[in-house]
C-alpha cells in the first residue's frame, strides 16, 4: 500500500517518514515499516498486535487469508524472470570464452556449471528475501507473504529449508509437478510448504 493511499499524514511514532506508510489491519492508521509487525499474515502496530494477539488466542483470531494460485504463479513468474536474465548472461559469456567450438564436448562442461550455479542462485535469492519479511520480490509485487502457520514470521531456518525444498522438487520433475498442483489445495500448501512448515497469504 503507497503513501497515496493512506493520506498525507506521517507516521505518528516517526513524523519524519511521510513515505511508504501502510495502514494497520486493525485500526487502520497509517505507519511506517519500523513500527508495523505480521499478526497471522496482516501488519499491525505495537498497540494492535498485543489485542490481536489476545484474539487469536481467545479462538477470536481472523483466519489467514490464503493467496490464490493465480497470483501465487504470477508472483513466481516475476522472480524466474528476474533470476533468468543473469543466468543467460552468464551462459552466453561461457560459451562464448569456449573459443567458439560448437561441439557438444566443448559446450557441456559450461552448461553443467551453469545449471549447478542456477540451482544455486535460486535457493540463495529465494532464501535471502524471504528470511528478510517473507517476500521475495514477485511477492512484493503481488503482495503476497510467506509466514508460519500462526501467520507471525516465519525464521530463517524455515526460509533456507523452503526455498531448498522447492528447488530440490523442481529439479525432480515429478515431484515438481505434484508441489506445483498441490497449490490448489484447500489451503494452497504445496510440498515445500508442508516441508517447511508455512503458508503463503495476501496481504490485501
């Protein structure tokens, strides 16, 4: 949620920040990042979070808005193409140092070490954001957060094993496609996110 959308006024423990405020799921004024935390998958400010809290508890907690599949793949479309455009520099930069021979022999010692460093970069990049706030950045766009059942924010243990999961799956093609329709699901859990213990939910 942009500034635009919460109003001019600033946030009231920083009155310096006037921009990116995003408005409290509960009382509804606008704050900044520092001062709103994930309650079950919705920002809340310091005062809010503590009733939220005791709702839950008391069985009176909203349930976790589950994200869609749709925008769950557009959200993974973004971060492939985001990853894809290194990858290809670097595979085109391999080739191209290889003296030019087309022969597969020439060729298949860099795409090797390049699909080695492409599952790689994918469990880092993943990992990396999602340990942060649960997003990565297709996430971002589409508003969308990885959190613990509970919906508080998931640990970086949880973020390593989920994107290691899911990368492991994908690689195993089967497996891959199983983890990929599971997110149809009643409660859109796939594979990785069984193994790892977390939900994926929309923000709004």
């Amino acid at each position: 949620m942009t500034q635009a959308s919460v109003g001019l006024a600033p946030c009231p423990n920083h009155p310096d920040v006037l921009s990116g405020l995003q408005r409290c799921a509960r009382c509804g004024v606008g704050y900044c990042g520092d001062c709103l935390v994930p309650v079950r998958g919705r920002l809340h400010c310091a005062n809010c979070k503590d009733e939220q809290l005791r709702d839950v508890m008391a069985g009176r907690g909203v349930a976790l808005a589950i994200a869609s599949p749709g925008r769950r793949f557009l959200a993974q479309f973004v971060d492939g193409l985001i990853l894809t455009v290194p990858f290809l520099v670097l595979l085109v930069g391999s080739i191209v140092t290889s003296k030019g021979r087309a022969d597969p022999e020439a060729l298949s010692n860099p795409f090797g070490l390049m699909m080695i460093l492409w599952l790689f970069g994918i469990v880092l990049y993943e990992a990396l954001f999602l340990s942060r706030n649960g997003q990565t950045p297709g996430k971002m766009a589409f508003k969308l957060r990885v959190v613990r059942p509970d919906g508080g924010k998931i640990s970086a243990g949880q973020a390593w094993g989920r994107a290691f999961s899911r990368s492991v799956l994908s690689f195993t093609r089967i497996l891959g496609i199983v983890d990929a329709v599971m997110v149809f699901s009643s409660e859109g859990r796939t594979l990785h996110d069984r193994m790892a213990r977390t939900r994926v939910v929309a923000l709004e």
